[in-house]
C-alpha cells in the first residue's frame, strides 16, 4: 500500500508500516545518522540478510541505511544457568552508549535487548538483601557472566559483543528513606566504575525516568530512555522464552535497588514494580553489538 493512499482516521497494519518505512527510506532523504534512525520502528527480520561481520562493518562505517528500532536477529546460544535456548534480540538503540564510560566509549554500536526475558527465571539473591547494591548481587555476580559467556560464545555473536564502562551501585544503606517513597526504607549510597558486557537496565532506559529506583546511584550512565521503548511502549510486556509474548507475561528485573530488601523490575502487566529479592524474576538484559 502506497504512502500516498492513506488518510487521516485509517487504520494501518503493520504490514502496511513496515512498506511506509520501506517508501519512505526510497522516496525522503532520511539523514544517515544513528539519531535519525534511533526515530524509526520497523520490526524486520534481519537474521539472514546480514551476516554478523557484514552488519559489523556497516555500522563501524556509520552507515546506517536499512537499519531500524525493532529490527531483529534470531540466535541460539548456552548458557550453564540456562541451557540452550532460542532468543530474539532486537534493536533497542543505535550509538546510545556514545562517549560515555570514565573510559569514553567510541565505537559505533547496537544495544541489542531480547524480545522475552531469558527461559529460565532467576533471583537477584538468594535471600531479601539488597547490601552491596546490584554490583553484589548474585544476579550481578554468577547469573549475567554466564550469559554474558554465551552470548560471546563463536556459535553466538562472539568478537561483536563489546566491552564498556558500567556504573553500579555498590553499597546500600537499610536505614535511610528510599527514593520509592511511601515509606519504603533502604537506599544506594554510592557507586563505581565495572566492565561489562551485559547489564540489566535501569528504570530510566525503560521508562525514561527514574520511578521506584531508591537514589541516582541505581541510575548512574544509563539515564536515557532507549528508542525501542520510547517508539514501542507495548514492548515493555514480555514473556519468557523465545516468542513466549504472545501467550503469556512476565515480570523481569531491571538494576536498581527499590530498599533494603527489594530490586526493581517490570512487572508482567507493564507496571513498575519493586519486588523482594529472592523472587523469581525474569532475565532481559542488554548488550553492545559493534
């Protein structure tokens, strides 16, 4: 269906969005920046089009033609607290983490984010603390390396997984208010510089502020909304398990600390949410592509 053909009040399908974005790249000099497409939705399948090399180098030239929030690659990959699953990983932003780090990180990039959290659930501790903040916690310490091994895996995404500078929280102190309010007790104090090479998102790259988190130390460098859910708000909801949205919703858990014995994440109905740390939570975490 031609660009032309619509009026005001119609309903488009996606189908029909998906051929308006592909007209509009033919027929509108879209700029060929990262900040011009960080304001597109496609949605396109993108697993067989490119290879993981090719598409590297299209980005690391600054070329961003044909390239669109939502767009997708399928890919399997093991992990030791997991197993062997199936994820989608999406394209949530282009150059979000530009130049930032105490070490500025200057390589073009895709923060790549699953459609549904991870299949298996996990706790962000074994038992209801939030001491140490989420640099201390056994979702920071034994679940995400885990995952961060498989994703950097050769049958995975391998040498295209960068490593930057994450700022976490690091210490929690249980006797002062909590930024949550509604007299919620338990706030970060302070914070550091780690390497990363997957991390769970902050309220701010989710919501695009901060809502529950219990002080700017759960915030730190990730303080921006990602386009993803800036332009798809419905992406907030998701399932576990490879295409598991459709069917079902669950909740997954983002990196700040709610109080002394809570973490914050999005519950399965696409409220905030803070909940106790010995929870089952779902996994979705983010990755540089370069």
């Amino acid at each position: 269906m031609a660009l032309t053909h619509f009026s005001v009040g119609d309903i488009i399908r996606v189908t029909d969005m998906n051929n308006i974005i592909d007209e509009v790249n033919e027929k509108v000099d879209v700029e060929n920046s990262a900040a011009a497409h960080n304001c597109l939705y496609r949605g396109k399948d993108l697993t067989n089009v490119y290879t993981l090399d090719a598409l590297s180098s299209k980005i690391q030239a600054n070329d961003w033609t044909d390239l669109f929030i939502g767009d997708y690659i399928d890919m399997t990959m093991t992990s030791t607290v997991g197993g062997t699953e199936k994820v989608r990983w999406m394209f949530a932003g282009f150059d979000y983490y530009m130049n930032r780090g105490d070490t500025a990180f200057t390589k073009h990039h895709i923060v790549m984010v699953p459609e549904d959290a991870f299949q298996t659930l996990h706790q962000m501790n074994s038992s209801d603390t939030t001491n140490g903040g989420y640099q201390s916690s056994a979702m920071r310490g034994t679940v995400l390396p885990s995952y961060e091994n498989a994703i950097s895996a050769s049958s995975a995404f391998g040498s295209h997984v960068a490593t930057f500078r994450e700022l976490r929280s690091n210490t929690m102190n249980s006797s002062i208010a909590s930024g949550a309010g509604a007299g919620w007790m338990g706030a970060s104090t302070d914070w550091a510089w780690y390497d990363s090479r997957l991390m769970l998102l902050s309220e701010a790259m989710v919501y695009g502020c901060r809502v529950l988190s219990s002080s700017l130390y759960d915030v730190g460098a990730k303080n921006q909304q990602l386009p993803l859910f800036r332009l798809a708000p419905d992406r907030l909801v998701c399932g576990h398990g490879f295409q598991k949205s459709k069917s079902s919703r669950y909740s997954w858990w983002l990196s700040g600390v709610a109080g002394a014995s809570a973490f914050c994440r999005v519950s399965g109905n696409g409220d905030s949410s803070g909940s106790r740390a010995s929870s089952s939570g779902g996994v979705r975490p983010a990755f540089l592509f370069v």
